[in-house]
C-alpha cells in the first residue's frame, strides 16, 4: 500500500501508473501497479497494517501523532526488467522511454 497524508492519488485511483524509486541518486520507474480504491486509517490501524505498507515509525512518512494516513492498495504490481528514467515531479512523474 502506498500511503500519503491526504488524498493526493484520487485522481490516479482505478488507473495503471508506474512505481518510482526516488531517494537513492536518480529517480526511476522500477515496475507498475494499478491504484487502488484508499482506505483512511488511524494511528491505531495504521500500526496494524505495517506489514502492508512497511513505513516504519519515526520515519518521515510515519503518521503523524492523532493523524490519519489514506492508504492505497497497488493493485496487480509488475516489476520492469530495466529501470526506466523519469521527469521531476512529486505526485506524478512522466516515464521516459
């Protein structure tokens, strides 16, 4: 599951998109996967679903104390045999063949 502090893939629900690695040098397509309807969870169910979405506590992307997270399920993921290079963006990106 993907997990964002508010409802920023909406409009990506029900579409197939790529799955961008970002944080290690350059940003990559590294598979797909097609997005799922979000649940809204707790901090209490967030905890629950760790296995789900693997944000670990006290990272940077943990749920903020009292918070709620959506959490997206990424339907039908397929990993690329070949990273592909990416455009700058932060919720979306443009794969680039």
């Amino acid at each position: 599951m993907e997990s964002r502090d508010s409802d920023s893939l909406r409009p990506y629900v029900g579409k197939r998109i790529a799955i961008v690695r970002t944080g290690k040098g350059k940003a990559f397509a590294i598979g797909e996967a097609t997005i799922g309807e979000p649940v809204m969870v707790n901090v209490k169910k967030f905890r629950a679903l760790h296995s789900e979405h693997l944000v670990d506590q006290g990272s940077k992307f943990d749920i903020k104390k009292n918070g709620y997270k959506y959490l997206y399920p990424m339907i039908n993921p397929e990993r690329y045999e070949k990273p592909k290079f990416v455009g700058l963006g932060i919720v979306a990106r443009k794969v680039i063949e």
